[in-house]
C-alpha cells in the first residue's frame, strides 16, 4: 500500500473486503487490503480496505449505492 491512502472500508470477516474490493475494481478504483491477523489465531483479525485519497469519495459513494456501508460511515 502506498502512503497517504485511505481508511474507506473494514471487516471481521475476509471475504467482505475481497467483495468490496471487487466491487471497487469494477468501478475502476484502486485499492488495497491490509490484513491485521492474530499471530496465536489466525482466523482471528480484521481487513481494512484502502484507496487513494483522490478516489474515497468516489468509492465511498459506490460503497453506499452497493448498500455495504450505511449513510453516515
């Protein structure tokens, strides 16, 4: 990931953010997912999405419209 990026999006849960990030690439906005995993628990942790900062307000608009995030995230 490079620097300056964004926080636009998070999960508990893997999958989530693979789907947002499909979703964002389709739309032709780049992003990244940086994975925080638990050392002792693997299947513990959380995916955090980012995207350069001249794109989140784009992507957060499609997050939106796709109804992943609510209205005021």
């Amino acid at each position: 990931m490079k620097e300056g990026w964004v926080k636009i999006y998070s999960s508990v849960e893997e999958f989530k953010a693979k789907i947002v990030e499909d979703i964002l690439k389709q739309n032709g906005i780049e992003s990244h997912i940086l994975e925080k995993r638990d050392s002792a628990i693997p299947s513990l942790g959380e995916s955090t999405l980012y995207t350069p900062p001249e794109k989140a307000e784009a992507a957060l608009a499609i997050l939106k419209k796709e109804q992943l995030i609510e209205e005021d995230e």
